[in-house]
C-alpha cells in the first residue's frame, strides 16, 4: 500500500527535533519513502489527514516482561508454593495456550499505545520467541520483538524458578547461553543481583549473586556468538560487576564510581532507566502494591539508587535508555508513555529530549539505528499519531490516534485499561 499522512505536524525524533508544520510523510509498503511541505500531495497516494495532529516515531521500549499484566499480586512477592504451582500449570498443554494468549494480547496493548519495538528481557518457556515469530508472519498483530527466551541467573539469583534458568557454575551457565542460541534468541540475559522481590535483608536489593568471572564468561561466550548482554543490576557493586565484565546494557542500574563511569564510555556500554514500577511501589501504600514491609522498604532503595545512577550517567554522556520493566506491579504493557513522563520529570530532563530517548537514542542502543528511531526516509514507517503537542505536555502521548508498524496502519487502538491503576499513577505526573 501507498499512503501519505497530510498536513501533520512532525517530531522526528532526533536529538534536537522541534515540530515540522504542516508536513507530508509519505511511505509505500513497510519504508518511508518522502518527507515534503508542499500544499499538494503527489498523486496515487491514499491519503491520511493529519490535519491539527502530531506525528512521532514509534516508541520503542527496551526493557519488558511479555507475560503479566502489572497489576499488583502477592505471588510476585518472592518465593512461594502458591508461585510455584502457577507456573507449573502455566508449563502445561492447556497453560501454555493461556500464556500466549495473554502474551499476545499483552503485544497488542503495547503497540496500540503507540510503542512499534518492545525488547523481551526474560520470558517463560521460550514462548516470546514464538510470538516474535509469529508477528514476523503477520500472524498475530504486534510490535517488532526483540527477545532474550528465559534469563540466566545462579541459584538462588534473580529470577530463579520463575522467568530464568538457574545454574551452579559456569559450566551450566555457559550450557544456557548455548541453550538460548538455539532457540533462536535475540539477545541474552543475565542476572547479576538480587532484586526488590527476592531480597531477604533490608537494604540489600541488589545482593551480588553472580560472580565476576561467571559474568565475564557469559559475556565472552555470548559476544563471540554476536549476541548482546543485558544485566539486571541493581547495585554500586552489581554495576561494577556488569561493566567490568563487558555487559553491553545495564538494567535498573546504581551509583558507580568515576572509574566505572569512564569504563563505560571507553565500552559503549547503557543505562537502562525502568521508573515505571520502582516509583509507584516506593511510593504506594504497601496495601496497594500488595508488597511485604522488607520489599516496600527495598523499592525506596532501588528507586534511589537508580535516580542517582542515572544522573550521573547522564553527566557523563553515557547512552541511557528508556523501559518499563512491564509486567512488575503497575507497569502495564501500554503505559511507556509514563516512563517518558517519569524520565523528564524525576531526571529533570527536557521534553524533546525524554522523547528522544524514548524513540531514536533506544533504537540507537539496539544498533538499529538505521531502521528505526525516527521519521527519516529509507527507515521503517513505524509511527504514531496523537491530538496534542507532545512538546508542550508529554501527557498527551497517552492518547492514540493512529498506530503504523513495517507500513501497516491501525486506527482502532482502544485498550481495555484498569482505571483504578491508571487513577493512582496519575499522582505520580
């Protein structure tokens, strides 16, 4: 198909991008192919008014679960029998049909609130594997998927029992890397801290489980295979540990010494900032969140930690990227464009810039730059459209006119939201 969206205004999505008036966008199949300010559009065309509306890339969100919902449950507080009998069942014949259903609901959220690229950072059953395949076939309806199949933390780690396959030493840990390559994964993903939900001691969120060296094996097989790394951290030592390793992506993150920082710029190595559950369950009474006192107290942890971490990242020109950590309590699958709200209001960064990275700096993290990550010509036509000026109020990204992902066009994105949620997330606007 041919289209040109007419007369719209125009974020591109680059580092210093100001809204385009009145601008033509025109892309034939899955590519834009012009992008003009003439009054008359070229012919053979079907034609989108644009009129009075507001054209952003696609958002693309680096750091998500593809299996829950967020809303808040007493079976992600830790460990459990109640836990482990769910994902025993979620294994079986019938389970398993359940859980792509929702997962491929889950996609369609996501892509309907405008976001076109979601990276999976650890799923069950190699199951977001098998949903990026079939969006590829134009199966199902989703956003291009990035996928990491099941973590790979120690025993005892981050995600053990749950979304990750847990080994003793590096032997085994070495097996998984090789393990995921043939399922045909995307990237790998490891745990090298604790998290909020797992701790056992006040204070101690992030607690060190894997080891400098199993990391830096991990990292070494996984690189030589092309791969890159992401690194659930949520300490000053995890992160250490992360980049010292060669870890490509830090997840979460922490306060670094001057050194690491340095480390960093020398590797390329990222940020991954995830506001959109570490603030509501820092913040929310635990009644809410449904979280025991221990992990309450270690959200107000992270969630400082993270702030400071990030900051100085910024300081020191360090690529940072934007994720929800969806499927934790309050971070909804359709909800990125709170993430970019909570980046420029708690990081005190600017609109523009928020957009940006959300869009064109994420893409430039997955080294996808040349595809997608802003409205170009010769990139995907992965794009969104809204009523209001993102620029003036990030708010208005929240509602959807128009979704188009590789060319296709949507227009029907209603999502079936929990408004109870959603009215206790706006306090944090």
């Amino acid at each position: 198909m041919k289209y040109v969206i007419k007369n719209v205004n125009l974020f591109q999505g680059k580092i210093d991008s100001k809204i385009i008036s009145h601008s033509n966008v025109y892309f034939e199949d899955d590519k834009i192919v012009r992008i003009d300010n003439d009054i008359n559009v070229l012919d053979d065309y079907e034609i989108i008014d644009g009129s009075d509306k507001y054209l952003l890339p696609g958002l693309i969100n680096l750091h998500a679960h593809l299996f829950g919902s967020g809303k808040p449950s007493k079976l992600l507080g830790g460990k459990s029998n109640m836990q482990q009998m769910v994902i025993k069942a979620a294994k079986s014949k019938y389970g398993l049909k359940i859980l792509d259903n929702i997962m491929q609901k889950n996609m369609q959220d996501a892509l309907f609130s405008g976001v076109t690229t979601v990276r999976g950072v650890g799923d069950f059953f190699y199951r977001d594997v098998i949903l990026r395949d079939k969006i590829n076939r134009n199966e199902v309806i989703g956003p291009n998927l990035i996928v990491s199949g099941p973590a790979i933390t120690v025993v005892g780690g981050h995600g053990d029992q749950t979304f990750a396959l847990s080994g003793n030493n590096e032997k085994e840990l070495l097996d998984y890397v090789e393990q995921n390559a043939l399922h045909n994964v995307d990237l790998i993903k490891i745990c090298i801290t604790g998290g909020v939900m797992d701790a056992k001691v006040k204070g101690e969120p992030g607690e060190v489980k894997m080891s400098l060296e199993q990391a830096k094996a991990i990292c070494e097989a996984a690189h030589e295979k092309g791969y890159v790394v992401a690194s659930h951290s949520e300490s000053n030592q995890g992160v250490e540990i992360a980049v010292r390793a060669k870890v490509d992506t830090i997840e979460h993150g922490a306060m670094f010494s001057d050194e690491i920082a340095q480390l960093c710029k020398k590797q390329n190595t990222a940020f991954i900032c995830t506001l959109s559950p570490a603030l509501p369950l820092a913040t929310f009474s635990p009644k809410l969140t449904k979280l025991n006192d221990l992990c309450y107290y270690n959200s107000k942890v992270v969630l400082d930690n993270m702030l400071k971490g990030i900051r100085k990242a910024l300081s020191y020109y360090i690529p940072v990227g934007l994720g929800t950590d969806a499927s934790c309590p309050y971070a909804m699958q359709y909800n990125m464009w709170r993430e970019v709200c909570y980046f420029a209001k708690y990081l005190n960064v600017s609109n523009s810039f928020a957009l940006y990275t959300a869009t064109l700096q994420n893409a430039i993290i997955l080294r996808m730059e040349d595809k997608i990550g802003s409205i170009e010509v010769g990139k995907q036509a992965d794009m969104f459209m809204i009523k209001k000026d993102p620029l003036q109020d990030l708010r208005a990204l929240k509602d959807v006119d128009m979704v188009i992902t590789k060319g296709k066009v949507y227009t029907d994105c209603n999502i079936k939201k929990n408004l109870e949620i959603e009215n206790e997330l706006d306090k944090l606007l």
